[in-house]
C-alpha cells in the first residue's frame, strides 16, 4: 500500500516551486524510486512497454514487474521519450546497465542543459569498464551526475518496510537539494561526495552476490556463506579503493550494505543465479528463465579484467568467473577459500611483484 499520509513526506522541501521528475526505465527499482519520488514531486516514469505504461496510469500498479503492489496515485506514466526527456528538471536512469549509454545519446537530444541527471543502474560497460555516471558525462556533457544506491529491495520497500540509500553527487550542493526528493518516512536518503565509492559499491557486490547464492545452492552452512560474505567484501574494498573509491565508503550503505542485502536474500536476482548454479543448473538454463537482468554475471568478466590491470588477486570473483564463464563447477569452499594463498588476514589480496 503506498504510504501518501501527510507525515510520509519529509520535513524539508526541495524548493518552493516544485521539481519535475523523469525516471526512464519501466523494471522493478526505476517503478519503486519513482513511486518514492511521487510522494514529494510531480514524477513521471517512462516504459517502453505500453501494457506497462497503462497499468501504471489506470491501475497504479506495474503488473509486469510488482504486480501486487499498490503505487503512488500521483505517478504517471509515458511511452513518449521526448516528452518525458523535456519536460523534466531532474533525470533519473533505471534502464539496465546495458541500454544506459544508448539511453542517455537519445535523451541528449531532449534534455535540457544543467538538467541533474541520477544513475540507479549498477555494473560497468562491457569493453570500456566504465561506470555508468561516466557513461552519461560522456553521452549528457554539461549536466550534474550522480548515484542513488544501497540496499534496496523493491518489493520491501513498496510493502512499507524501512530502508535507506546513498545519494552522491559530483556537485554535492546539488545533491543536498535532491536529498528530500527521494526521502519519506520509511525511505531515508544520506549524503556522499564519493560517487566513485558508491558506484563501485553497487557493480561489485552483484558478482559476490553469485558467490554466496552458490553457497545456499550447494548446501553449505552459515559459516561458509559467512565466510564468502566476509572475503567478499575485503575484496570488493581492495579493488574499490584501488580504483579510487573510499573505504569508509565501501564499508558503508553503497558497499557492506548492499552486499548483504544482494546477497542474503531470495528476492536478488544475482543470488537467485547462484542458488541455481549451485544446484546444478545451467548458466544458459537459468538466464532464459528469468525476465530481468541479472548484472553480476557481466560483472563477473569485468572485475577479473579490472583486477588483473590493477595487479589484486582476487580468488572468489575469479570463482565466479569461471563459473559464469566457464562451465566450472562452483566449489566455492575448496576452491576459493580452503586452496587460496593463507597469510595475514588483510594482506592476501594484493598480487605479488
């Protein structure tokens, strides 16, 4: 049930004039950052399904993705690309990290000048190992580019239940007014300057996500999915930082949180493709079954790049790799953890001269 009482809206407000808000990207978190964005401003959401486009508009409801969930009433919906590109004063990206650079050409078309511009898309570009917001500063030049990420759940969110993202922005003055736009009573937004630690959180915790669903799937025991959480995250802030992230970031909501989020529940697609993997699945059996992208399985081939050109030896994502990639079988215990390099806990990562 939306929560649109008078005390789900947040104790500051934007501006007098209220801010136009586009999310192009009709999935499961683009329809749920819109509906919080409804609560605060007039919010459009654009989908290229019409079906989608209609149910949202007549039944407040997107019942191809979240279907017995109840949306804002003041959402609407469009399939007019220009429209919702123009009529704008903030963009919000919810496409899949795959159509974000095609996405933001045809929105340059449209968008205004100095328009903010809000990435939600978590992974890297295949062949270019750019993150997205560098994407959409290539392809939206002279325009504020940010990040909204953290662990975030569509479903639970849409059901009510508390949860809190991170909001970076490369102008953080901009982002300190944008703040309240996705913020209500049980959806809290914080501030970061990092956008590159919060972006890195999000891309790199999709292929540990992998690893822990495996675990479940193998039917290995809390103390291994503790285990690979854990080494998980020492390596997802090993590259990050070396990569220009922050580790008090990484250790944050956009790294630590989302990690155990991604990868303790049953509603992550990323988790979902390792229990399945771990049960014995194909990788080609369980992506034809699924409707919505799983980004840690691209993710997978780039961190094993990005690790290799940083010089960090990383046996988990390499794991995944081989899994994804591969055909390995994913025995991840002995492979990645009992038959990797031992030594000083905070110091196995780094590959030696």
């Amino acid at each position: 049930m939306s929560d649109t009482s008078p005390d789900a809206r947040p104790t500051s407000t934007v501006s007098d004039t209220p801010i136009r808000v586009t999310v192009l990207g009709g999935g499961s978190w683009g329809t749920t950052v819109a509906h919080l964005a409804a609560h605060n401003a007039p919010t459009m959401l654009w989908a290229r399904d019409a079906q989608t486009v209609q149910s949202i508009n007549d039944e407040h409801r997107n019942t191809r993705y979240l279907a017995d969930y109840e949306l804002h009433a003041d959402l609407r919906a469009t399939d007019d690309f220009a429209q919702a590109c123009t009529d704008t004063d903030l963009l919000v990206m919810g496409v899949p990290t795959s159509a974000v650079r095609e996405t933001a050409a045809r929105a340059a078309r449209h968008l205004r000048p100095w328009v903010p511009v809000v990435s939600l898309s978590k992974g890297f570009e295949e062949g270019t190992y750019l993150r997205m917001t560098q994407i959409i500063e290539q392809e939206l030049p002279s325009r504020p580019v940010g990040v909204l990420t953290g662990p975030n759940l569509a479903k639970e969110i849409l059901a009510g239940q508390p949860a809190a993202a991170v909001l970076a922005m490369s102008e953080f003055h901009i982002a300190e007014r944008l703040q309240a736009l996705f913020t209500t009573s049980i959806f809290r937004v914080f501030l970061n300057h990092d956008v590159v630690g919060c972006e890195l959180g999000g891309a790199l915790k999709n292929v540990y996500a992998i690893a822990a669903g495996s675990a479940e799937g193998r039917g290995l025991g809390d103390n291994s999915r503790a285990a690979l959480l854990t080494r998980g995250l020492a390596e997802l802030i090993e590259l990050g930082t070396v990569m220009g992230g922050e580790p008090l970031t990484l250790a944050g909501l956009a790294g630590l949180g989302d990690l155990v989020a991604t990868c303790m529940s049953p509603q992550s697609r990323n988790s979902r493709v390792g229990r399945e993997l771990g049960e014995g699945r194909s990788m080609a059996d369980i992506l034809a079954d699924m409707d919505q992208v799983a980004e840690g399985v691209k993710a997978a081939k780039v961190v094993r790049e990005l690790a290799a050109h940083h010089g960090v030896h990383l046996p988990i994502a390499q794991q995944v790799y081989a899994v994804c990639w591969e055909d390995k079988n994913p025995e991840w215990a002995s492979d990645a953890l009992m038959r990797g390099r031992i030594g000083h806990e905070s110091g196995t990562l780094r590959t030696s001269p």
